[in-house]
C-alpha cells in the first residue's frame, strides 16, 4: 500500500494547516468539481460530529435506543467517508482509513459511556486512546509528506479529541450553554478538515479537478 496516499487519505483527520487556506478557498472558487467534493465532505464530516453528539447526549440520558441508533449511523458514515475515497485511491486504501475512523469512534464512544458509567479509569483510558491515535495519525502523515510537521498535526488531531471530550464533560455536567459554544469551535474545526482534504484531493489530482 502507498504509504503517501494513505497519507492524503488521512489529511481529512487532520486540522488544516494554515498554509492549505488559500489553495483551498482559490481552487474551489474556480472549479466545479472542486466545490463539490469540497461541499460533499464537508456534509460527511459534519455528519460524523453530529451522529456523536447524538450519541453522546442520547447516553448520557440512558436513552439506549437513541444511542444505537446514533452509533450505528456514525458507523454507517465513517463508511461512506472512507469509501468516497475508494474511485481515486481504491478499495484496499478506503478499508484502511475506515480501520482508522473506526479507531477515532471506539475512544470517543468509550470515553462517554466511562463517563455514564462514572468510570474514572475508563476514562483516562480512553483519552490515552485518543492521544495515541492522533500521534499515530500524526507521525504516519509527517513521515509521508515532509510538509507536514508532526508535532502541529499532534496538536491538530489532539484538539478534535479535545473537542468530543469536552461536549460529553459538559452533556455530564447538565452545561448545555457551555457544550453550545463546544459545538461551534467543533462544528467550524470539522469544516476546516473537510477543506484540508479537498486541497489535498485537488493538490494530488490536479487532473480531475
């Protein structure tokens, strides 16, 4: 498997960086297909954070049918982001970067049900199992593409983490202002993600865009 494909896979678990902003917002502008693939994950991604949430408040109000209804179309999603891949990269590379998505899902769901569960050690295990997917993450991009620096993608992918564990902290403590204002730092990070990977798609695939 190409270990720098699977790197632009993955930039869409990464935060942007700053120098991606500009090509992003200059390449869409002026192409079509740009924009669409460029509106059409921004929807998956936003979906993605939007299922958790769901997840996460339907949990903590032991609403159990919610719940796995919730999880089962955060499943379902990481499925249709890692497969809207698979026509540029192939199938093989879209299984990969479901095991990845997969990953992301299993910490954050285990740290909201350590957190129902009033599970101190669960949920220092879970927050260790962010942590180490995002330096995993992080050091499989940074050792692919030079231009990525490991250590701001470690902060990046720490900060989406971040965001998922301070919504379910705050669903727990009955903050519903506070998860508010989670939610629009959440909500505008996801939408630069979406971006960072259609500036690489259309950075990498300069042809079909």
């Amino acid at each position: 498997m190409n270990i720098k494909i699977l790197a632009l896979l993955l930039l869409a678990f990464c935060a942007q960086p700053a120098w991606s902003q500009t090509p992003a917002a200059s390449a869409t502008a002026v192409d079509s297909p740009a924009l669409t693939t460029r509106l059409a994950l921004r929807d998956l991604w936003v979906e993605h954070i939007f299922w958790i949430r769901n997840y996460a408040l339907a949990n903590q109000a032991a609403d159990h049918a919610q719940a796995k209804i919730a999880a089962d179309q955060v499943v379902d999603n990481a499925s249709k982001i890692a497969n809207s891949i698979a026509p540029l990269y192939g199938q093989p590379a879209a299984d990969q970067l479901l095991k990845l998505l997969a990953g992301h899902w299993d910490a954050v769901k285990h740290y909201s049900d350590a957190t129902v569960g009033k599970d101190t050690k669960g949920k220092q295990a879970a927050v260790a199992e962010l942590t180490s997917n995002a330096r995993a993450i992080a050091a499989f991009l940074a050792s692919a593409n030079p231009n990525l620096p490991e250590a701001t993608l470690v902060n990046m992918l720490s900060a989406h983490g971040g965001h998922h564990i301070a919504q379910i902290d705050e669903f727990a403590a009955h903050d519903y202002a506070g998860e508010a204002r989670t939610w629009q730092m959440m909500r505008s990070h996801i939408l630069a993600l979406a971006d960072a990977l259609t500036a690489a798609l259309v950075k990498q695939f300069p042809d079909k865009f």
